[in-house]
C-alpha cells in the first residue's frame, strides 16, 4: 500500500513537471510571437525601423528579462503594438512622434522612456496597467496639462522625470499615489512658479522622496518642510537673490548655482548643518562672501562657486575664525575657486587650505606677493597661476621662485608721490637757472666799435667831376 503511495506520488509530481514545461514552452512560443511582433513588425521589419531587443538576465535571481530599443525610430502611435512581450523589461521610445501617450499593459515593465516627443498632455490612466513599473520619463516634451489621477496604479515607482516640458498648473494632490517615489525632476519649466502649490501638502508628494530638481522653474522663493527626509536638492538657474532658509535640515548635497546672490551672508547657511556639497557656482552678480558666512557648516566637505565671475573678496573669516581647535571640526576636502576674479587669499586661510586634498585656481588673476608666498607650500597642485607682477605672469603658483613674490616696501601711492616731487624740483631748478642767465633789466650792452670794424661809420661824400660846381 505504501509503495502505491510512492508510485502514485512520484506519477503526480512528473506529470506536473511536464505540464509545467509544456505551460513553459508554450509561454516562449506565444512571448516569441508577442517580441517578433512588437521588434519587427510587418511594416518594418528588415529595415531600420525595426527596434533593437535582447535578453539579459535581471536581478535578483538571474531572470530573463527582455529590454527594447525603439529610439530614433520617427514611430507613432499608431506604429506600435500596444500589446508587449511577456518579459519586458525596460522599454525606449526616446526621439520618436509621439503625440500621446500609448496605452501598454504589462506587469513586468519597470523602465519606460518616453523622452523627446510630441507629447502635450497626460490623462488619467495613462499608465494604469504598468502596475510594475519603477521609471518614467516624460522629459523634453511639449506637457501642459496633466489630468487628476494620471499617476494612478503606480504604487511603485521610484523615479519620474517631467523636466523640459510646460508645466505650470498641477492638480491637488497630483502625486499622492506614488507611495515610493524617491527622485523628481521637475526642471527647466519656467512657469512652474505660477502653480502656487505647496509640493508636499498640495501636490501630495511623499515623505520618501530623496531628490528633488527644480532647475530653471523661475522660483523667486520656495518654503519646504524643515522636517523632510529630502538628502538632494537643486535649485540651479532660477531668480533666488538669497538661500531659503527653510529647507529640509538633512539636506546633504544644494545646488544653488546661477541665481541672483550678490553676497553670501550668514544667514544664507544658517540651518545647513548637514550639507555634505554645496555648489555656488555661475552666479553672474556674486561679489563677496562675508565674515562667518560658510562657518555654521562643519560637515561641509565639497564647496564650489566655479565660474562666479564677478566674486573678488573672500573675508578672512569666511570659514570662521581658524584655530587649532576649530580646524579640527571642518571637513571640507575639496574647494574650488575657478574662472572668479580672486586676487589673494588671507594667510590665517593657511591651516584650513592644508588639510584640503584638491583647491581649483584655474584662471584666477592671483596677486604673487609676499603675502601669498604661503600658497607655495600646499601639498597639492591647485593650477593657480600668476597675473602679476609682470616678470612672473603666467607662471603656476608653484613653480614660481620664492624670492619673486615679494612686497614693495612702500605704498604705490608714496612712489607717486616721490615721482611728482622730482618732477616739480626739476622744474623749479630749471627755471631758477634760465632767470639767472638772463641779464638785468637796467644793463644796456654796449659794443666798441673802432675805425677797422665792418660796423664803423661812413660818410658819403658826392662825385665832384659830376657836379662842376
């Protein structure tokens, strides 16, 4: 009886072996048709409208997954069939056009790439049926409107990218579904400034988010919560003429290159204790950085205002007042200065330059003088070179000798000075000299004139044998 058990047993679990590769293959066949129809359509195929697919092996577990190119493709909607493969893995419709979104249905999609289209408008439950899918662009289209709920049944994407598009206003509550959402790039929508919602409270976006973009969205102002998990945030190319000063406190990277910024105060940094990179970089009106107005961040580790052209004073005290103690505390290990119009650094900067690994100097008018001889020693080349004196122009920093970055031992002004006075003695003298040269007015000249001299007189007397009488 209990070998029947076995028999029967050991019968049951190869006939579903064999009904499970026969599901299998006829799976592969019907996928087969699905991917040859999808890939290389009739109206197509052998030509270079045909996409490019090819199998590669997913995570975690080495699965198949399908991934298929269509770029560049000059594709409609009407050229696509909506119906894709079974293991599609990532799909590009990058440079094609489109003028909507097509309707897919899969479960297994998690990249879609629909960027330089044609397309000027989301509707709800566009993207319904890609319950699987974890990255969406949508960047370099003509989008003006989305309609309430186009982000519906994507409860696990992480990435959207809506950058280079129309945005200007959004529906309440517009990004509520999307649970996991980690990075948003809403750049380079230059009126998304007239949407006037709040991004967290308004728009619904969730506490999960890490990386926010707001390039080029002509922002003069922006307010998010101080309490926010945000880790990145970039505010590059807006009309910002100070840092908000409130901002996420566990911001660890800021970019807020290319705003209106004439100074960077204290108060600029003030709640940015965490920041691990700050870039201050294109800022077409920055001219100073005040006393204390980088000491609040001792986390800070890479610091950039490259290309801040107008920016020719560094206070002494930038940093803070620099002590033994206190440079202990900085961690900041890459600094750059490139393409500004820095003449000279303070030597009490010396300590906290040293501990750098990497200082950019690249196209700074540097002053070589005794007071900045110091840059000589650092440990690293830092591409600095000299703009004057005239003898050392054009020369690195550090291969410059020593002994030429001396100091005038007098004020420009006092050589001036000395030339002027020689100028004007010089005058003085001489015209003391032509006036006592210069004979006295009662003196009359007088010259002896004898009988031989070419200057006697001569008397005339008349021709006789002419005048008989």
């Amino acid at each position: 009886m209990s070998s029947f058990r076995v028999m029967s047993g050991a019968t049951f679990g190869l006939l579903l072996l064999l009904l499970l590769a026969l599901h299998s293959s006829q799976a592969e066949i019907i996928d087969g048709e699905e991917t040859d129809r999808f890939c290389y359509p009739e109206s197509s195929k052998n030509s270079r409208r045909s996409c490019e697919c090819s199998n590669v092996s997913a995570s975690p577990w080495g699965m198949r997954a399908l991934r298929i190119d269509c770029s560049y493709k000059n594709f409609g909607v009407k050229d696509l069939s909506l119906v894709l493969p079974l293991y599609i893995d990532s799909l590009d419709l990058s440079w094609n056009a489109l003028d909507s979104v097509p309707i897919f249905a899969s479960d297994s999609l998690h990249q879609l790439n629909l960027r330089h289209n044609n397309i000027s408008k989301l509707s709800a439950g566009n993207f319904k049926q890609l319950t699987s899918l974890k990255e969406l662009y949508l960047g370099w289209n003509s989008i003006g409107q989305l309609e309430a709920g186009v982000f519906e049944g994507l409860p696990h994407l992480q990435v959207l990218d809506l950058a280079d598009n129309n945005l200007h206003s959004l529906p309440s509550q517009l990004f509520a579904p999307l649970l996991v959402l980690g990075t948003l790039d809403i750049s380079w929508n230059r009126q998304f400034n007239e949407s006037g919602g709040d991004l967290y409270t308004g728009l619904g976006v969730n506490w999960k988010l890490s990386t926010l973009r707001l390039d080029a969205c002509s922002l003069t102002e922006l307010r998010l919560p101080v309490s926010a998990p945000l880790k990145e945030l970039s505010l590059r190319r807006n009309q910002l003429k100070r840092i908000p000063s409130e901002l996420p406190e566990s911001l660890l990277r800021l970019d807020i290159s290319d705003n209106l910024l004439e100074e960077l105060l204290p108060e600029d940094t003030a709640n940015l204790t965490q920041v691990r990179q700050l870039f201050i970089e294109d800022m077409s009106v920055l001219q100073r950085v005040v006393a204390q107005a980088l000491a609040p961040i001792d986390l800070l580790e890479t610091l950039s205002f490259q290309n801040s052209r107008q920016l020719n004073h560094l206070d002494a005290e930038a940093f803070g007042v620099i002590t033994t103690n206190s440079i202990k505390k900085k961690a900041l290990r890459s600094l750059s200065f490139r393409g500004t119009m820095l003449r000279t650094f303070n030597s009490s900067l010396a300590p906290l330059f040293n501990q750098l690994t990497e200082m950019d100097l690249n196209g700074l008018p540097l002053q070589c003088d005794c007071e900045l001889v110091w840059l000589k020693q650092l440990p690293y080349q830092t591409n600095g070179r000299c703009y004057k004196p005239s003898r050392i122009r054009g020369m690195l920093v550090t291969s410059a000798r020593g002994d030429a970055f001396s100091c005038d031992t007098w004020p420009r002004w006092a050589y001036g000075l000395v030339v002027l006075s020689l100028i004007a003695l010089s005058a003085v003298g001489i015209y003391l000299i032509v006036m006592g040269l210069r004979p006295h007015r009662g003196v009359t000249m007088r010259r002896k004139v004898g009988a031989g001299s070419p200057y006697a007189r001569v008397t005339i007397e008349p021709n006789r044998q002419e005048n008989p009488h």
